[in-house]
C-alpha cells in the first residue's frame, strides 16, 4: 500500500517506521524538506540492518521504500495520507491541499488539548482545545474519506516492539463513515500487530478525542487509567465451587 505521511515528528517515525517494516511504500512529507529528509534516512538506516536478523530468523526482509517528499508530493503518491502533526498545522495544511485528498484515505491521529488551568491545586489536568477535530478534517476535506485513529497511545507505545498488554495486543479505536476506508485502517493496525477496534461513525471520533485528553491527565497525575477499565468478564466472575 502506498502511505502519505504528513509531519516528520515522533509520530511519524514510529508508525511510518513499521508500515516500512510491514512492506508498505511511505512518503514523507513536511514543512521541513531537512525533517522530511532526516526521518526517511532514519527509518531507512534502521530497515537497512534489517537484512542480517532477517537472514538469521530464516524470515524474508521487508523491502526498503521510504522516502522524503514535499507535503503535495506525499499526498499525490498516497492511496492512504496519515496526518501527524500538531492541531496547529491543520487549518494551513488543509487550506492548502484539501481539494487533493479526494478519494484518499486520510488517518488523523491529532490531540487537540491545553492544561486546564481551573483544575485544583495538585491535580494535572487537560481540556480539549478544539472540538471535534476529525470532524473538521473531514469537513475542509469533504471528498476524502476520513478516519480517526492511533490518538489514544503516545508515539513510543506505537513504536515500542512489544505491542502487548496483559497478554493481549494493544487496541486501535477507528471510527470512520466510509467501510471500504474504515478496513484499510484496521488492515495497517494490524500490520503493526495492534488490535482494530472498529468503533463506529466519524461523529464517535470526538469521544475518541476526549477520551484521550481525560487519561493524558491521569497519567501525567500518576494515576493508573487502565483501573478504570478492567475486563467486563472481571465483574461478574464467580468463583469455583
């Protein structure tokens, strides 16, 4: 599959990374034509080592094909475009390209979210910035088909090698209008060995957004968000006779 990836952030280089490593061609492409330029010799450095583990597991390498590129060029090259950079950037990025997103499949995995400056003395909290942000994307984007996801963990948990949690594989939350856009996501979440979690319509996308925002403050408070969540199975137990 061929991937636009728009931002050369941390972000960027932990999903674009693996979907190298998965086989796929990855354009990167920023505002920074040296970021866009360092991130692609990073990945390629790192999958140019690849070969010799690959020899000695017995596995086939996954082919090499990253490369920097203007933000238009990415997008023109890509079957899927992932926007990776900061709330911030949108308005000027799809102001700019919007109209060239058609028919694309475009990932947003932006947070929109500031301190919240009326939480009480010693408690770390955060408030949504803007509202709605996949919604907007697909708004100023209206002939893409747009899809939130990847938002809720940070770039080093996507990039980490061991994708797993208490035995199982880490969950990607996807919500998205369009089905045929909607699987392609959950195909690259896999290809990471993640867990697709097919989450409903674009307009869930926003609880998605909030969902990330209320745990970013918990684990910023040192409180541990999984507590709140814990298997439904777990609740109605019974124990053995």
């Amino acid at each position: 599959m061929r991937i636009g990836i728009i931002g050369a952030g941390a972000m960027a280089a932990a999903l674009g990374g693996g979907w190298v490593a998965a086989g796929h061609e990855v354009r990167i492409g920023a505002r920074s034509a040296d970021a866009a330029g360092a991130l692609a010799a990073e990945i390629n450095a790192i999958r140019g080592a690849a070969p010799e583990a690959d020899r000695a597991s017995g596995t086939a390498a996954a082919p090499v094909d990253v490369r920097a590129a203007t933000i238009g060029e990415a997008i023109a090259f890509a079957d899927v475009v992932l926007f990776a950079v900061p709330v911030s950037a949108l308005t000027e990025l799809l102001a700019a390209h919007g109209p060239d997103l058609a028919g694309k499949t475009v990932i947003d995995c932006t947070n929109a979210f500031m301190p919240d400056e009326s939480a009480p003395d010693g408690v770390t909290a955060f408030v949504l910035s803007e509202e709605a942000v996949a919604e907007r994307v697909a708004w100023d984007a209206p002939n893409a088909h747009v899809i939130k996801a990847f938002n809720l963990l940070a770039a080093e948990v996507w990039a980490g090698a061991d994708r797993v949690f208490d035995g199982a594989r880490l969950a990607v939350p996807i919500c998205g209008d369009d089905p045929a856009a909607v699987q392609t996501v959950a195909r690259l979440a896999e290809d990471l060995a993640l867990q697709p979690f097919i989450a409903g319509g674009l307009h869930r996308a926003r609880y998605l957004e909030a969902t990330s925002v209320f745990t970013v403050g918990l684990w910023f408070g040192g409180l541990d968000a999984r507590a709140m969540l814990p298997p439904l199975s777990a609740a109605f137990a019974v124990a053995d006779a």
